[in-house]
C-alpha cells in the first residue's frame, strides 16, 4: 500500500523529533492521509469494509510502531550525547557579589551588641516631630532641629504630633521605643527594662566628601533602675574593643544634647598613630558620637518615672565607623552609595 510505504520511508529518514513529529500528524492528524482514506471507507459497499478497514488499521499500526521505534532512537541518542559530557571538567564559576560594605557593618554591629543582651529594633524612617525632636526635649519650633538639617514633608501637620519629616536620627527610635515597653508594661506590670538597638536610614539635606543625605545610625537605649554613666562608659568601651580591636581606648567628654543630662562626646584612640597623635586625629581621638544620660523630661514625656528610672542612650553613625576602621580608608564618602563595582568588589 503506497500510504504505509510512503510514510514509512519518510519515517525512516526523519532527521530528529520534530520532524518525527510532523510526519504523525500528515499521517495519523486529524486531517492526516490515513485518517482521511479511513473516512472514505464509509462510502465502500457494506460487505468490503471489513476486510479493508483491517488492513487500514494494520498500515495504522505498523506507522505508529515505526514512530515510536524511531523516537526512542532519538532519545537514546540524546542520552548517550549527555553521557559524553566530562562531569569531572572544572565548571565555569559564575559572578557572585556580596553583601554591601554597610549591610556587612550593620550586620557586624548587631552581632556585637546582641552578645550583650541588646535587642535590635525597627521604627518608622518617615516620623512626626514629636518622635524626632519633641517628645526629644526640643522646645517647640527651637532652632535647634535646623542643627539636623530636617527634610520636613509638605503635608498638613498633625494637631498633637506636629509636622512630618525624614527622621534625622535614631534617636526617634528611643522615644517609640519607651512609649512601647510603657504600654506593655501596663498589661504585664513587669518593670521596664529596656536594651534596645535601633539601627535605620536617616536624612539630612548635606552632600560632600564626609556627608550623605541618606546615612545609617546605630541607636543605643538602656533603661532600668540604677543605671549610671559607669554602664554607659562599659558598653562604649566594650563597643570600640569588639570593633575596632582590643588596642583601642575610649573616652566620654562633656558636651551638650536636649535630650540627654549629662551629655558627651565619646571617642576612640586613633588606629594610626595608637593615640600618640597624627595628622589623621590631630590629638590621637577620633570622634565616635552623641551619647547620654536620658533627659528626665524624655523619660517623662514617655510615661516613665524619673525618681524610679534612669538609662543612658548614644547614637553613632555607621558609615563613620565603618570609615574610622583601620584598614577601611575612603576619601569620599559617596562612594560607599555610587554604585561603582570596581569600589564595592574591593571589600
Ligand atoms: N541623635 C544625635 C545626633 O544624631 C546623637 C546622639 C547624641 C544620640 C546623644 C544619643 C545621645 O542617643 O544620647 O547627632
């Protein structure tokens, strides 16, 4: 029959599956020439359709037979194909990145204070004043908040809590932070302690060498009864020798916030020159950041008694730490944010 020898010799010569494909379907599709003769079959005289419907279905089958034969030589060729690949070849390493030089820092000072029972915390990065400044001891409309250069967003001031800003430090994170163990504390009747770190993006309108508008703080909090300077000074000491390394001093000098009494400076021993003074420290300190003993009029602001409570806090920028690190110099610190492969692969 010309139908069987036609397709099976197509068959035969089929290159590969798809054309192995094609050839079902001008057989044995719905409009194939088999399928076709088949329905012509009804118009045979009754008594011949038996005998030629048989030999239909015989062509079907031995097409479909030489199909599948056909195919699974493909497939065992495609096999032995994979087979010849040398599994044992070095494979071609793909690019992998890392971890941002700022994450990398965050992620080293949680670790840190972690170790000493501090828990990590997240607050709004978009506050109202009363976070930021007021509730901060910041009389009302005092120049003082020029001193963070605020972005203060255009939008209706609410009544209680004031305008809305860019939170210009962490230090908004003291004050959710009180309030929050306030509340819980009204449920439990625990006493309040607290060891909070807070760590968040905050904005000023500054931009040159040493300055972002968009940088990290790293925020301590520490509340409880009887706490004194002395706890303050351990934790600033154990800080600077976990990160910066055990040669390294610290120290607090007087200096003045709203919202801390009394207030500091707390410096490190510079790296270079081990504090003999350099042209990097000028007198052998560098300068770490704001720290204090919390206000009484935050602690109240916040719900807590001052007679009962006391608590140190300190907030100090990541991106200066990172940069005070020996070994990690950048001139320009908007580098750090530029997105440059050939300065990032670098750490
Ligand atoms: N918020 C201050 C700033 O950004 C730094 C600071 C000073 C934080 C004293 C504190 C503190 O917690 O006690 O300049």
């Amino acid at each position: 029959m010309t139908i069987k020898n036609n397709a099976v010799s197509l068959i035969l010569d089929a290159g590969d599956e798809k054309e192995l494909e094609e050839i079902k379907l001008q057989f044995l599709g719905k409009s194939g020439t088999l399928t076709l003769a088949m329905k012509e079959m009804a118009k045979l005289p009754a008594e011949k359709r038996p005998e030629i419907g048989q030999l239909a279905n015989e062509v079907k089958q031995i097409i479909e037979e030489a199909i599948t034969n056909v195919g699974a030589g493909f497939h065992t060729q495609k096999i032995e194909k994979i087979q010849k690949i040398d599994v044992t070849e070095p494979g071609i390493k793909p690019s992998l990145g890392h971890l941002h030089l700022v994450t990398q820092a965050i992620e080293e000072i949680t670790n840190i204070f972690e170790n000493i029972g501090f828990t990590r915390v997240r607050y709004p990065e978009i506050e109202y004043d009363w976070y930021a400044f007021g509730a901060l001891n910041f009389p009302d409309n005092h120049p003082a908040r020029d001193d963070w250069e605020t972005f203060f967003i255009d939008q209706e001031p609410d009544p209680k809590k004031g305008p809305i800003l860019l939170t210009p430090h962490t230090s908004s994170g003291q004050i959710r932070e009180m309030e929050k163990q306030v509340e819980e504390q009204k449920k439990t009747g625990n006493p309040i302690s607290i060891k909070m770190l807070n760590i968040a993006k905050t904005y000023r309108r500054q931009s040159d060498v040493s300055h972002v508008p968009m940088f990290h703080q790293f925020e301590t909090l520490v509340i409880g009864e009887n706490i004194s300077i002395t706890h303050l000074k351990g934790v600033l000491d154990y800080f600077v020798k976990s990160y910066f390394g055990p040669d390294r001093k610290s120290r607090i000098r007087p200096y003045h916030f709203q919202f801390t009494e009394p207030s500091f400076e707390t410096d490190v021993s510079c790296g270079v020159c081990n504090g003999k003074g350099c042209k990097l420290c000028k007198e052998g300190w560098l300068e770490l950041g704001g720290a204090g003993m919390v206000h009484p009029n935050v602690l109240r602001n916040c719900g807590l008694d001052p007679s009962i409570y006391t608590g140190f806090a300190s907030g100090w920028g990541v991106e200066r730490v990172l940069t005070m690190k020996e070994g990690i110099e950048i001139d320009d610190i908007r580098l750090l944010y530029s997105n440059k492969l050939e300065f990032l692969e670098q750490f």
